[in-house]
C-alpha cells in the first residue's frame, strides 16, 4: 500500500468558478467558490479535490492550515504518478 500523499494547496476563496490556477512557488493554486466563512472553503477545497482526482471524500483530509489560505491536504490511495498525469491533463 502506498503512503498518504502530500498536496500543497494556496486556496483563494470567493472566486467566480472553483479552478485550479496554476502554481506559485511550491503550491498549487485553488480557487473556489465559497466563501472563507465557518469550513465552508475547507469543504468545497475537499469536494474538488476528491472529484478532480477521482478519489473518494474520505480519502481527503486536511492536515494543515485550517484557518490560513496555506494549506496542506492528504489523499490517501493515489499515486504521485497519478497526481501527476492528473495536473498535466488539465495543464495546471
């Protein structure tokens, strides 16, 4: 069984639409579009994630950055190679 993968995520709530918008640094960039009030961003964050990467909800967690637009969310059960061609697919 592999290990739990790592994402580095810069999530931009009240966006128009939820996206991944390229990188910055050593994070993605995630624009969503929920407001940054009581988890909702940290929700739909989880959603996109799990859809985008065609994972289960409960295999995302957010493990960092509850409260900051630096976050750290984990996806167990996919392979850095499938993150990979993933993020190439859609060019992000």
């Amino acid at each position: 069984m592999s290990s739990p993968l790592k994402l580095k995520i810069r999530v931009i709530p009240n966006a128009k639409k939820t996206a991944f918008n390229g990188r910055r640094e050593d994070e993605l960039v995630l624009r969503l579009n929920a407001p940054a009030l009581e988890g909702k961003a940290n929700k739909a964050a989880i959603e996109f994630i799990s859809g985008y990467f065609d994972v289960p909800r409960s295999a995302v967690s957010l493990v960092s950055g509850e409260k900051s637009r630096h976050k750290i969310f984990q996806i167990v059960g996919l392979k850095n190679s499938d993150l990979e061609r993933k993020l190439a697919e859609k060019e992000v």
